[in-house]
C-alpha cells in the first residue's frame, strides 16, 4: 500500500492508504467522502504542476512508499476561500525554538528518541570535515556541506517513525506511557543548530528542509533508498560522502543498501536564516556537550534500553577523540534484576493502559552503576544507584532523591504543571497532583525500605549503604518547595510503620522500639548513660535532625515519642538497680539530678558515701540514716573528728 498525504490550507493534513495502482482521481473521492469537498471542485498538485485525475499514485512515487499532494479548491457559491488556516512551516518551527529549551536539553531529547526506538548506544560526534560542493542536489546546498554535529544510535528507524518524524506538530509517542520522549515537538529543537536536518537510518536517507527552498516550492524535504535511488545517489558523490566513513557506514554499506542504526547529521547553522538567527561553531558544540556533562550522571538511570552515551571530536584532519562517556551496568550477581524489574513494571503499566482495576501499586526496585570516562580526568567516577520506580521530575524539588515519571508539562517541557488559579481544573495538573499525594509516596517509601534491606545483605558490595547514607535519603519538610509537600506525610506514616530507625546497637527497629536520644555527646555523663540503659535492655538511637523531624510529625500524641530522659533513668534504675563501677554511678546521679525533680530520687541507691559506698536516698528522720554533707562551715576534717568521736554517715563531695 502507498501513503498519499493530502496537505490543505483548510483541512490542514490528511493521510490515505491507497494501492500504487489507484488514481488521482480516487484519491478526490476519499477527499469528498471523508470532508464533503466535491471532487469536481478539488485540484491536486504535485512538484508545482496540477494532476489529472487518471494518473496513479504509482507514477507519483520516487523512492519510497509515500507521496506528499498539495490540494486547492474553486471558490463555494456565495463566496471564496474561507477558514483558519496554518501559519508558514518556518513560522510554526520558529515558536517552537522560542518556547523550546536550548542547550544539553537538545541532546537528552535524541537520547529519548533512541531510548524510544528500543536502542542500547548512543553516540554524539562533533566533525570539522569539509566536503565536496561539486556533485550536490543544487549549488544551495554548499553551505551544507562543512562542520556538522551527528547523533548515532544501535536502533533502525521503523516505517511509523520515518512517517512520525514528518509530523512536527503529532508525537506518534503519546499512545505509549513507557516512551520517555512523547511530545512530537521535541525533536525540532534541533533547529537551535541547524536549518537541514539529515537522517540515515537502514535502506534510506532524508533531509527535511524547512525553508521548502532546496527541492522545489512547498516541498519540506527529500528522501533517497539506497537501492532503488543508487543511481543518483552515485551521481551526487559529494552530496553523500557525510554519510560514508563515520559511525561504521562505508561504501560498501551503500552497495549493500542498508545501514544497520541510525545516525541523524545536522549541519551548523553557520549564519542567521529565516528559521533561527542562533549561529553554531566548534565552541557552541563544545559547550553543548558541556552542559549536557553537568547532569549526565543521572541521563541513563531511568532508561530501559541505552545504557552507553559518548562524546567524541573529529578534526579536519580526520583524527578524532572520546571526550567524554557515561555508561550504565549491573552487579553480575544482580544482572537479571534491572530487565526484570522493567519488565513487571511494563505489564502493570499495560494493564494500567487497558483500564485493567488494580487496587495496588506496582514498585520495583534495582541497582545501576554509573561510571563516567572524562578525557581530562586519569581515573573514570564510579557511582552505584538504588532506583525505585512506581505505576499509578522537576529539578530543585527541595527532595535528596531523584524524581522522575509521567508528569504532564508544560509545552516547553521545562516546568511541571501545577493546580494553580489559572489551571485549577487542568487535566495534566490534576494528574500530577495524583502523582505527588499517591504514587510518589509510595515509590520513595520502597526505595528507602529497599535500601535497609539491602544494606542488610550486600555488606561486601562495591559501594556499601550505612545507616547515615540512608538517612541522608529522607526529606527535610523544610526545604521542600510547596508543590511537592504533600508527599511528606503519607511518606512519613508509610515508613514508620516499619524498621526504619538504626540503634546504637546496629540493629534496624521501629519508633516504638526505641528511646530517641538527644543528649550533649560533649558531656562527661553521655556515653555512661546510654550504655547503662543499653545493657538494662533499652533499645537507643541517635537520629538526625529530619530523621527527629519526621517522628515528632507523624506520631500522634496519644502514643509520645519515648526519649532518653532523666525520669526515664530513674525508673529504670528503680527497676533493675545498677552494678556497674562507681565513675559510672556518679555519672549516673549528675544525670538524673539534672532536671531538677529531687523528689524522685527516693529509693535510688545513688547517694556516694566517704567510703566508697553508695546508698539508697531516704526521706527518713531517723538519727540512723542522716547522711552529713561536708560545706565551707563544716570542711571534711571536721565531719571526720566528729566521726571519731560518734559513728556517721558522711557524703563524699561530688
């Protein structure tokens, strides 16, 4: 079957799949069944001349199955051509690039589309080469044929995606939740750099030219097949020969006719054109690999299929160099667990897409190595991530984990979108709003509960967990930017339930477990007391401030968060009494004397004697148990001759 798109200033743009073998004139039918325009009113032209309606589509076709008609019509009864039309392809393009980010964004959207196409490698290369000017498609595309920035990936372009990327304004993603990139507009950002994109991708090349200058009036573009068009393909030798000699394409891969990936070319926009006056050279391109640099170390931890992105440099002289490379791994004992993971998290997402009820949520979790290779660095950075993804990512959320998941955008794709005033009831914003108080909860909670597992079990990894690292993962509610708020308590309530505070004891124990202890670790007495209430069996933990934080906000007031205090001492003392040496005895008494209520210390066998002993505090009045006190009116030496004298009890000074 052939594809006839029908291009109207009216009907906008209609696609038919026709036999080669239909007519124009069929082709007026579908047109009038589909838009009520009556066939003896339509005229269909093709490369600037009117068609009769007895040629076929077959004739129309050059080297693919796909022909592009451009369709006018007489004016109606009672008055001419009306309706809203589409502003100019350079128009559209260029509001596109005003809203659209510049910079390592550019970069990360082909990495999507490579992600998308199910590719494992992606390689970017900045080629100072000059090519011939001698063979082209015309003298205008000489300016064409000098330094360019290429974006290769392992994946070959399926016929849906070379009609997808003709469609600047329809992403052919937005069907699949599991594609990263699923806005059409995204790919268009490449105009930042140049005004002729090229694409070569198995048995074709195309060039999309969005002046519609270079391959006649009204064409937006050109496309060759290896095989079918080898003959002017041939014939323009220097039109071609970007395509030869990089990412493993030869001459005999022209011979043989296919390229087994993709690569697209974009040449530098090296002056101001209609589309963009955003001229590149060598140093843009360098700054463009240096912003995406910044982040890279995050670029593949969410991504199914690439796992390997480079930069490289070729000079003028044909040499050419690694820059710069990120790559993603597994642990060998763990190599199943990442394609595992993905793959139980896809079916619950196609089930989620078949409106499939589910009354859970789907978390999966996996470990990725990231290692970057730096050409000024001697040694390449190893880093390992726990990642955690959730069914049912902005940048300075105010979280110390990554985000990332189907949020709705804005078109720019720079801002999550939000329930404010001016978009209360906006879809996208309600959907996001579902993410953050459900989804994203839950997700954060599996990955910190992950990460204690696996501290548990893999002590001898490459890159260990400790108690602090994880930690480290919780949020302070203070520094969380207010959209993303509402995640803190769900979070909070979600943890708790579980093990999720470390004892001095190494042992991981829940809230209700534990004595919280804030106690000066400056003071003498510290470490006296907590091992005491540690060896009388207490459970004790000193957490961080976001760790005490979330305790005190999630644990209601009925069921009080237990802290080491000096009452708390005290009963224990009552209950089991202390053995331990005599330091620790009085460290003990300086502890629990601290707040202040005496009245407590009654049967407390704290009470230091000159002797050595200790014995218990009494309120008696007997003669027989008062204790004497030395004092500046009553210095040792005279409780000691009295003592001679008559048998007492004598403190000893503390």
């Amino acid at each position: 079957m052939s594809r006839v798109t029908v291009l109207h200033g009216c009907l906008g743009c209609r696609t038919f799949e026709l036999p080669p073998a239909a007519t124009v004139g069929e082709v007026k039918a579908r047109i009038d069944a589909e838009a009520g325009f009556p066939a003896a009113r339509q005229r269909l032209w093709h490369r600037g001349r009117e068609l009769s309606d007895g040629i076929k589509i077959a004739d129309l076709q050059k080297s693919q199955n796909q022909v592009f008609l451009q369709l006018q019509s007489e004016g109606l009864k009672g008055g001419g051509r009306f309706g809203q039309t589409t502003p100019p392809l350079v128009d559209f393009l260029k509001d596109i690039l005003r809203r659209y980010p510049e910079g390592g964004q550019i970069l990360k959207e082909l990495i999507q589309n490579a992600e998308d196409a199910g590719a494992t490698e992606v390689r970017f290369l900045y080629d100072e080469t000059q090519y011939g000017t001698e063979t082209l498609w015309s003298k205008d595309m000489a300016q064409y044929q000098g330094p360019a920035f290429y974006a290769y990936n392992d994946a070959v372009f399926t016929p849906e995606d070379w009609h997808g990327i003709q469609e600047i304004a329809r992403s052919r993603k937005k069907d699949d939740p599991l594609k990263v990139g699923r806005f059409g507009i995204g790919f268009n950002s490449v105009y930042h750099i140049t005004d002729l994109p090229s694409i070569f991708s198995g048995e074709q090349i195309g060039m999309l030219d969005p002046h519609q200058t270079l391959f006649g009036p009204h064409e937006s573009g050109q496309c060759w097949n290896l095989k079918e068009d080898s003959k002017e393909i041939n014939e323009l030798t220097d039109q071609f020969a970007p395509f030869i000699g990089v990412f493993g394409s030869t001459k005999e891969t022209f011979k043989n006719g296919n390229f087994p990936g993709t690569f697209f070319r974009f040449p530098l926009r090296l002056q101001p054109s209609q589309l963009s006056s955003n001229v590149y050279d060598k140093q843009k391109v360098l700054e463009l690999f240096e912003s995406f640099r910044a982040d890279a170390d995050t670029v593949l931890l969410f991504l199914k299929s690439v796992q390997d992105v480079s930069l490289h440099v070729r000079e003028a002289d044909g040499t050419e160099k690694l820059i710069f490379r990120v790559t993603a791994s597994e642990n060998k004992a763990l190599k199943h667990e990442r394609p595992n993971s993905i793959k139980i998290l896809g079916t619950a997402i196609n089930q989620y897409c078949k409106g499939v009820p589910s009354n859970s949520i789907t978390c999966v979790t996996y470990h990725v190595n990231i290692v970057l290779e730096d050409e000024s660095v001697k040694d390449a950075q190893k880093t390992s991530w726990l990642v955690c993804n959730c069914v049912g990512e902005e940048s300075k959320t105010g979280l110390p984990v990554h985000v990332s998941g189907f949020f709705g955008l804005t078109d720019n794709r720079r801002s999550i979108k939000w329930r404010e005033l001016d978009q209360w009831r906006d879809p996208a914003a309600l959907w996001n709003d579902v993410l953050v108080v459900n989804i994203v909860p839950k997700a954060y909670a599996t990955l910190i509960l992950e990460a204690i597992k696996r501290m548990e079990t893999e002590k001898n990894s490459d890159f260990p967990l400790s108690a602090e690292r994880i930690y480290s993962l919780w949020p302070d509610e203070n520094k969380i930017r207010v959209p993303w708020k509402p995640i803190v308590v769900p979070l909070f309530k979600e943890l708790l339930q579980h093990t999720v505070i470390y004892s001095v004891s190494n042992q991981w124990i829940k809230v209700e477990q534990v004595h919280f202890s804030e106690m000066d670790e400056s003071l003498e007495y510290t470490q006296s007391v907590l091992n005491y209430l540690q060896d009388s069996g207490k459970q004790i933990a000193k957490v961080p401030a976001n760790i005490a934080s979330a305790v005190h906000l999630t644990t209601s007031s009925v069921k009080a968060v237990k802290k080491v205090t000096p009452a708390v001492v005290r009963q224990v003392l009552r209950k089991s009494g202390h053995s331990g040496p005599a330091e620790e005895k009085l460290h003990l008494l300086e502890f629990v004397l601290s707040d202040g209520v005496y009245s407590e210390l009654i049967g407390l066998e704290l009470l230091p004697l000159q002797n050595g002993n200790f014995i218990p505090f009494s309120s008696s009045v007997s003669e027989q148990d008062v204790v004497y006190i030395t004092s500046e009116d009553f210095p040792r030496k005279t409780m000691h001759s009295a003592a001679a004298s008559e048998p007492r009890k004598i403190c000893s000074a503390y």
